[in-house]
C-alpha cells in the first residue's frame, strides 16, 4: 500500500528542477474489519482500514532533520459472497486502489498546506 500511495503522490508533484531540499517518508499500515450483513450468513461486509504515517525531513549536509509528521487515515467497505470469489477480489482491490488515491490526495494536501503556511510565516 506505501508503494502505491507513493506512486500516486509522485504523480501529482511537478517534475524535479532544482536539488533535493525534502523528503517525504510514508510508512502505512492496512486492517481488515468483518462484519455479517446477513442472517443466513452467506454476505459479509469487510471494512479495510489503511492508516499512513507521514514524516517530512528537511534536507541537510550532515543529517537530515524532522519538521512534519501527521497521520492519515482511509477506510474503504465492500461486500463478499461465498457464490461470488471473483467480483468480490476485483471489488477489493477496487478499494484498495481508491483508498490508495485518497491517502495520496489527503497527504498532498496536507504537505501543501504546510508549505504554504511556512512560505507565509517567512513573509511576516
């Protein structure tokens, strides 16, 4: 899941043009919930929880040094039936892949507002 969050984020930043000041460290942890939706037992519900730890390191020459750090958090639910194994992987990894964009979504806009309000810091 760190890997796809990353690719994403990746995707959104604008291409590399001066040297490396920050970097960004994910580190993310997936949960699965199940409840039964249904008397006869046949319909779960399963709930995937995706929590991702977020460090942003200011780039030195000795060392590098911690300025940020949040945590977000996605969850996602879908179904399984015991008649339906197929639908049921696609819709899972439907929702891995949709939990994946919003953490990437969520972490940009973290990152942007923290660079926007340091920028407006160093203004005043």
């Amino acid at each position: 899941m760190s890997l796809s969050v990353k690719r994403d984020l990746l995707r959104k930043l604008p291409p590399l043009i001066e040297k490396i000041k920050y970097i960004v460290k994910i580190e993310t942890k997936t949960e699965n919930n199940s409840t039964v939706t249904s008397t006869d037992r046949k319909t779960s519900g399963y709930e995937i929880i995706t929590t991702a730890n977020v460090l942003l390191f200011k780039r030195n020459k000795k060392y590098d040094k911690k300025i940020f750090a949040f945590e977000e958090r996605g969850i996602g639910v879908f179904e399984i039936s015991p008649n339906q194994v197929l639908s049921t992987i696609a819709s899972r990894d439907r929702i891995f892949e949709i939990s994946s964009e919003s953490l990437s979504k969520s972490i940009f806009d973290r990152l942007i507002l923290f660079f926007s309000q340091k920028e407006y810091d160093s203004k005043k």
